[in-house]
C-alpha cells in the first residue's frame, strides 16, 4: 500500500465535483486501487465520465468503480442494502466490496419516517434526500433498535424479528416524537406489508454474500486509497446551520480515524468546489442568484425532485470558503502520526467563461478562472492545486506547490 493515502472533501454543500476527483486520483492504480466510503449514505450523488464516455452517478458504490477500483464501506458509512443492488445492477462490471461489519444499516421504516417527515414539515423542509439517512441515525442511537451489518449476519429470521421489533416499537414512538399522528392510506398499507419487510429482508441477505466483512487493515493490500467524502463542509452535523444539514461528519475526521486504524501515515486532502456555489435543498444560501449564474452551466445529476426542489446558485465567498477549510483541516491535525497536506481542486471551470465572478472582502469581484483558483490556492496555502475544465479525469490539470 502506499503510504500516502488521497482524500477528497467537499468545501461546500455538496455537488462540488468529489465523483470526478475521486476517480482522478485512484484510476491510475486500477485494480490495485480502494476507495473508501467514510460518512453519508446512499444518498449521496458523485457523478463520473470516463475518457471513453461512459457516465455514472455514484450513490453506494466508492466513485472509482469504472477504473477498476475496489469499494471499502467503513464503520461511519450508513449501508442500504435494496439502494447497493439498484446501483450495482447500472454498473458495466460489479466491483469488490468490502464493509466493516459496524456499520449502520437504513431499513425500509427508517425511509417511510423520512418522507412523511419531510412531507409534514411543509415549508419548513430541512432539504432532506428522503433516503432515510437521518432517521437510520436517530433509531441506531437507541441499541433496543439499533441494526448493523453484523446484525445482518445472523440470518434472515434474527433480521425478520429486529425488523418486526421496529415496526412495531420504534416505529409509532418515532412519528409521535415528530409530530405525525396519522397516515396517508399508502403509508398505512406500506408500513403494514409484510411482503415489503420480506423484500427487504431478501436484500439484506444478499447483500452480506455480495460483500466481504472486513476491517481497516484491508486497506494495506492496496497501493492507492482513496477516502472518498459525501455532503459538502457547509451540511456538517456540528458546523453546518442547523437543522439544513446532515447527521454525519463531513469533513476528514472520519477518514482519519478509518486512516489511524489501517495504519496509513500520510494523506494529501483535496477539497473541493465548483468555480460557483450551489445548494440543493432547504436552507440559507447566502446572496442567492435567481438562475444559473453562467450559461454554460450543466448538471444533468441534480435534477428537481419532491424533497430537494431545484438547484440553487450563488457566487463563491473566497472568505467563508477558506474559513470553511481551515477549521476542517484543523481536525486533520489531531493525528499526530498521520502527516496531512492540504490540496484544493476548482471543477466546472469550463462553465463559466472567460471571467469568474466572486467575492472577497464583502465586494463582488471577477477574474479570469485560472486565475481566480490559483488566487484562491495561495490563501490557503495549498501544496497543490487541481482546475478541471470537464466531466472527466482527462480535463484535470495538477499545479504543484502553489
């Protein structure tokens, strides 16, 4: 394994271009590279095109799967086992798959409760994915309801009684603490069927034959890892505005813990952002735009959807975005045997033209793209910087010690 492992954060709030970086930095080892999920969910979305065109939307699966990569699902990563097969039946060639049996598991109640949670709120919508993420959380924090993937291990029968224990427990408790006293007749029905606890409890069970349980020190047969984040740094569970964020860490504390246990003793941190900012969901923007910034502007992942609505657009902040990545890469720090460099990467520079526009000190600025990254590089100090002008690793540009 090489020693010097990759990860890659997103500055923001997500969407910033962490499928391409990933994909960036392992394809060069292939079959011989690993990415490793180390928060969120299956609700994330990393988009990836390969040089040969061939595009994907990474949900479950670690984004260098179309280079040959192998997948680590680590003990912060929340599994899903009906979301893996929908992907994994979408991919060209299914990948390795390694889980550290610790990790949570979302069920079909904890998707019901997020939807109808959602839906209840009405205009005061936190901008979930209606995945379930959060609710999969919340219920594993009680260990009467608690479900790992070493609970699926035990078989389908253990599973069936855990589950029936949910739905008939946890479930009605959870909508009561929410507010939520009745149910549409589809919801009734839905939590009711017996047929969709077996559903999912079929999933389950292929899931652990799909998947090969394994700790950190898996790692060490790889010669690239690549700890591949989910969410952006402005969605952060304890840093992001509350409650528009997600139940999860979303900067490299995880990934240095995953790092620590596997033995790994350096890491070069690219975080990431678009060239311009977005927000998909509920939750303040500041100064946000009316429309696209830019008309060379295409997203064909973030599409408007019933729990999210449309994207949302506004001008980088240089400001809050090197704010935003210091206090993250501050947490690197902690581990003092693990030697950290920070790396920043700009995508979508191909969308804007020749002149970006940002601010910096509260006033609206413009530069052309290069320049504005480069600028922006040498605030932070990074010892790198990546400016992708494509969907794909062949656009990417490496500028040494800026």
């Amino acid at each position: 394994m090489a020693r010097t492992a990759k990860a890659v954060i997103g500055a923001n709030y997500g969407d910033e271009g962490k499928g391409l970086m990933t994909d960036y930095h392992v394809a060069p080892a292939g079959a011989k590279g690993i990415v490793v999920r180390f928060n969120g969910g299956a609700q994330a979305g990393h988009t990836v095109t390969t040089p040969g065109g061939t595009r994907h939307v990474f949900s479950h699966i670690g984004s260098g799967a179309l280079a040959g990569a192998a997948t680590y699902l680590a003990r912060h990563f929340v599994c899903h086992p009906t979301m893996f097969f929908k992907e994994l039946a979408t991919l060209p060639a299914p990948p390795q798959v390694f889980v550290d049996d610790r990790a949570p598991v979302s069920t079909l109640y904890d998707i019901l409760i997020n939807q109808i949670a959602e839906r209840h709120r009405g205009n005061s919508r936190h901008g979930s994915c209606g995945m379930g993420f959060g609710e999969t959380i919340e219920r594993n924090l009680d260990p009467a309801f608690a479900l790992t993937v070493a609970d699926l291990r035990q078989g389908a029968g253990y599973l069936l009684h855990r589950l029936a224990a949910i739905r008939s427990s946890y479930v009605p408790r959870r909508l009561a603490q929410l507010g939520i006293d009745t149910l549409d007749t589809e919801a009734t029905e839905w939590l009711a069927s017996d047929v969709a606890m077996q559903g999912y409890a079929h999933a389950a069970m292929r899931f652990c034959r799909a998947t090969q349980a394994a700790r950190p020190d898996v790692l060490a047969d790889y010669d690239q890892v690549v700890f591949e984040g989910a969410q952006g740094l402005l969605l952060d569970q304890e840093r992001g505005a509350f409650p528009y964020v997600t139940r999860s860490h979303t900067g490299v504390r995880n990934a240095f813990e995953v790092a620590a246990e596997a033995g790994i003793d350096a890491i070069d941190v690219t975080y990431v952002s678009r060239a311009y900012l977005t927000r998909h969901g509920a939750g303040p923007l500041a100064r946000e735009l009316p429309g696209r910034p830019y008309a060379g502007i295409r997203d064909e992942t973030n599409v408007p959807n019933e729990f999210q609505g449309a994207l949302r657009f506004a001008h980088l902040d240089l400001d809050l975005l090197e704010r935003t990545i210091r206090t993250d890469f501050r947490d690197a720090l902690i581990y003092s045997a693990i030697t950290a460099r920070l790396e920043l990467a700009i995508s979508c520079l191909d969308q804007v033209g020749s002149s970006v526009s940002y601010f910096e000190d509260g006033e609206l600025k413009a530069a052309a793209p290069e320049a504005m990254a480069a600028h922006l590089a040498r605030r932070l100090c990074a010892s790198a910087l990546y400016t992708t002008w494509g969907p794909g690793r062949e656009t990417v540009n490496r500028t040494e010690a800026v």
